[in-house]
C-alpha cells in the first residue's frame, strides 16, 4: 500500500485544485523556511493566513497570472523530459498530485523514476538563460529548490531526486545541468519537523477562528 494518494485530476482543474487546498505543498513550502534575524518572516506569516483562509472557505488562493518565463518553462517541459530520458535511459513517468492521507501535505512532483530497482522523482526546470547559466556553474542544487527537494522526498517516501535545469537555447552540451539528490534521513526528519510545527500552528488559528463561528 502507498504512503500517500495521487489525485486523479489533471493539473489547473477546479478538481485539482481542491485536492491541494489548505495543504502545505512542495512548491510552497520554502515559506515555511523563511527566516528573519527576529521575529516571523512575513512570507511564513502569509503562508499560514493562507492556508488557514483556504480551509475556513474552502476556496483554493489564487496563483500569481503567468509570466513569460512561467509560459517558457510550461512550454518546455515535455522536450526537457525528453532530454532527461535520452541523456539518462531511464523513463519519467508523469504524476498528479501527492499527498498524504493522514496530514495536511502534499506535493506535485514533474515526474517518478525507477533506476536499478530504486525509486526517484523528477524536478525539471526550463529557467530563463541567464538563471540556467547560475545553475550550470554553480554545479549543485540551487538553494531556492532545496525545501521543495526535500518536501517530494518526504511525501512520497522516494529515494533520490534527479534535478534537472534545461535550456535548448544553449549549445548543445550545455542544455541540460542534472544532479541527483540521494535522500538523507536526518534532513527529512528536520524537514518534517519543520512542517508539523508550521501545520500545529495552522490548525490552532483555524481552530480558533471556527469556534468564534459557532
């Protein structure tokens, strides 16, 4: 039996969205990380109003309007898939939605692996050129996906990541930067940690608001 549930519905739907509400999600969850020198940072504060308003109204928040780098990377998600399969051998097998049946949690991975009977996930970005070019020299996981790594491995229970950045405006051996991720138990746990503390303090506003309701 599977850790967690994968929603039938398809990415942007009404349906789909419902399944994500008043969740802490993987491409959310670095609000929870967010960190100032006192006091809460005001992104973490927002995320819990958010989350907290999603469940008393059952209303999903509603995403910023696409950007044209948004409609980029959109747009090539399925040639950079198809970059990761060739370059690798290995196959990415698309997902819905993920979360977990007894917590507020979930994640929308880019797409599961399987390589040498162990199974991974699949996080593929198709940045603007410039970003693409960080990433390359840089030569390891950029900072800013680190929570959401994390958060996908925690879900679904995977073993590794492979990480993948994607620019066909490149040359050609330059298109692709990939790092796999092996799974670390003792970061999981903080991570895990983290999110429980953050969704306690979701669940006491809420709380607290619903019985001013009744």
């Amino acid at each position: 039996m599977s850790r967690y549930i994968v929603s039938p519905h398809p990415q942007g739907t009404p349906e789909w969205l419902a399944d994500r509400c008043g969740k802490v999600t993987g491409s959310s969850v670095s609000a929870v990380f967010a960190k100032i020198k006192s006091g809460e940072a005001a992104a973490r504060a927002d995320y819990r109003m958010q989350l907290v308003l999603e469940r008393l109204t059952g209303i999903p928040a509603e995403g910023p309007p696409p950007t044209a780098e948004m409609r980029w990377g959109t747009e090539q998600e399925p040639f950079a898939r198809m970059a990761y399969e060739i370059a690798t051998g290995l196959t990415v097998n698309e997902s819905g939605f993920c979360y977990l049946p007894d917590l507020m949690v979930g994640c929308s991975v880019d797409g599961f692996l399987e390589d040498g009977g162990r199974i991974g996930i699949w996080e593929g970005k198709a940045p603007k050129s410039k970003t693409h070019l960080v990433y390359l020299e840089a030569g390891e996981l950029p900072s800013i996906y680190v929570p959401q790594v994390e958060h996908n491995l925690w879900v679904t229970g995977a073993e590794f990541c492979d990480f993948q950045s994607y620019d066909p405006r490149f040359p050609e051996k330059l298109q692709r930067f990939s790092i796999r991720i092996w799974r670390d138990e003792a970061r999981i746990k903080a991570h895990e940690e983290a999110v429980l503390q953050f969704l306690s303090e979701v669940d006491e506003l809420e709380s607290k608001l619903r019985q001013r309701a009744a």
